[in-house]
C-alpha cells in the first residue's frame, strides 16, 4: 500500500487499516472480505470486539480463494484487561490465533493501562492492580517466539510509555490511541517521534455512533467540511488524510462498502500546508475517555490519573 510507515522493528505498517471495532457480527466477515478486495492490507482486530471469529473465516476464505496471501496482510490484536497479567498472556494470544485462524500477528497490542478480574464486565468494580512491567515481560516472549512479530500498547499516555519505555527489553512499537482532528494528541506525537514508537490512530473519524450521544461530530465540525469543499474530497477523506499528513496510520472502521472504498481514497493527493494549519483551530475534546478504568484499587482515583492529565 502507498506510503507506508516503517517500525523500529523495520517491518512496514501499511497507512490505512480496516477497524473492526463495533463492526457487528454478520457484517464484519463481508466488511473484510470487502476491504482486502478494494486493496486494504491492514486490518484491527480485538477479542473484546467480539468478532474475531467471524474475521477469522472471513480471512480463511480469502486465503483459500487465493484473493490475498497471509504475508500480504498486517493484522493487529490485542491483549484485553481481564488479561492483563503475565500469567494469562500466553493463553489469550492463542485464543485469538485460532479464533482468527492464524500462526501469528503482526502487532500484538496491551489493550490499554487497565486490568479486570478475570472473565468480567469492564465496570470499576472489576478492577484489580496492574503491573504493566510484567505483561510486558511476557509480551517480550511471544515477540522472542515469533507468535507476534511486534508487540506494543494503546491507550497508553506519555508518562505511561515514559515509563514502560524505561524498563522495556523489546520497546513498544506502536501506541495505538484515539486520535483525530478534534482530539490531535500533540504531544503524545512528539514522544512517540523522538522515541521512534509509531503512533496509530484509533476512531479516526471521531467514532460517530460509538461516541456517544452529545459528543462533539468530528465530521460535522465546519473547519473539516470546509477544507473538504475546498478540497473537492469528503469529510471523512480529509480527517483521514490528515492524520496520514502528521505521520500516522489510521484505523477507519467501517461495515459499508461504498464507506469502505471512500476511506482508501486518501492517496495520490494531499492538503496544502496553510490548509492543515487551519486543523489547529478545532477544539479539542476527548470523547472516549473509558470511566470504568476509575478505581483506587489500581491507582486511578480520577479520569486524570488514568490518562496522566491528558484528557
Ligand atoms: P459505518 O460502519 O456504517 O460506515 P471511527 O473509525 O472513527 O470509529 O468511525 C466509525 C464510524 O464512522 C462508524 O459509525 C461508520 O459507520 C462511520 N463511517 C465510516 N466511514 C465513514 C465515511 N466515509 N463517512 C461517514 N461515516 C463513516
């Protein structure tokens, strides 16, 4: 795929990458099969999307029908919370591999700074202490193995990759977090630049339905309507292209085919300096910002805790 974006592992991510998260069963299989047919090569994935099974026949199937070869692909998973502890690691790879039908992922991500009681609900009262030194250790032996050919985290904020940066044998690759024009994460680029941590970008369209009701619309914003009319592309295109122009890959997640394609269009022309200027001006708000992480038992007495201020 044009432009893609290199690890510290030197392996290449490509820029656009299929998301899967809240792509409903009975229409994330076709969503795939779809994208890989339109040209997608990346695809994200997660147990607590609670689709992987239905991305997995999807994948077998194109494997089988020879659309697209295993190596041609960069597919991510992640770690969930309630496994977030070094004994538990081996065992939910695994899960995910056969779900998915596969020998191993590109990217292996720690869902996020957060662990839940074994098997349950993410609501605050199933949080236990989490000791991310540990995963990690054990995220640092499925990359030795080969079962994840490079392993990193997400919604990690700068003081916690900071941190992880610090004690990491195998350093994090990637950090996956929410990131769009109403929410640019200046900062957290910064360090993931100079740290050479590839920053990928999560609801890149500002997760219209996942939101929430009275979230501010990304894609209704004026300032992206407009450089979109001036650009002659949509709203969607422009949001996407803009992170590809700050040196992201994004993550679009979309069940709708004609969406599917639009969201590939990003390629083969771009927005003028004085026109991503204009992004600066977009007002900056959080949208998701995961409340059940909240709970003294693992540190985080407030949202500032768990997202270290930057929220
Ligand atoms: P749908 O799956 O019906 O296309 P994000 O990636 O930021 O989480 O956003 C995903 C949401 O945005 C989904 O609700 C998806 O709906 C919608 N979406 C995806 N692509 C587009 C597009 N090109 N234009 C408008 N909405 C889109």
């Amino acid at each position: 795929m044009a432009g893609s974006f290199v690890l510290n592992t030197g392996a290449s991510i490509p820029p656009v990458g299929l998301g899967t998260w809240h792509a409903a069963q009975g229409l994330v299989g076709g969503a795939v099969c779809a994208a890989v047919k339109v040209g997608y090569r990346h695809l994200d994935c997660a147990p607590s999307y609670g689709n992987e099974k239905e991305v997995g026949m999807a994948l077998h199937r194109l494997f089988q029908d020879g659309v697209v070869k295993r190596e041609d692909l960069f597919i991510t998973s992640k770690l969930w919370y309630s496994n977030n502890g070094p004994q538990y690691v081996p065992e939910a790879i695994q899960t995910t591999l056969d779900d998915l039908q596969l020998e191993y992922l590109d990217l292996y991500l720690i869902h996020g700074p957060i662990r839940l009681k074994k098997g349950s609900a993410p609501i605050s009262e199933n949080s236990l202490p989490c000791d991310i030194p540990a995963t990690w250790a054990a995220m640092e032996k499925l990359h030795d193995a080969g079962r994840a050919r490079a392993i990193g985290v997400s919604n990690f904020s700068c003081r916690k990759l900071e941190a992880l940066l610090a004690v990491a044998r195998v350093p994090p690759a990637v950090n996956q977090v929410e990131c769009h024009p109403g929410w640019r994460q200046a900062r957290l680029r910064e360090l993931c630049r100079s740290a050479g941590v590839h920053l990928s970008a999560y609801s890149p369209l500002g997760s219209p339905a996942a939101a929430g009701a009275g979230a501010p619309s990304v894609l209704g914003h004026p300032v992206v309507a407009s450089i979109a009319g001036r650009l002659q592309r949509t709203r969607a295109q422009v949001a996407l292209r803009w992170g590809l122009q700050v040196g992201q890959s994004v993550l679009p997640k979309s069940t709708d085919e004609a969406r599917i394609r639009e969201n590939l269009g990003i390629f083969g022309w771009s927005i003028p300096e004085a026109l991503m200027a204009e992004f600066s001006g977009i007002e900056q708000v959080k949208l998701l910002r995961a409340e059940f992480g909240v709970n003294p038992v693992n540190g985080y007495k407030t949202l500032e805790d768990l997202w270290d201020g930057e929220i």
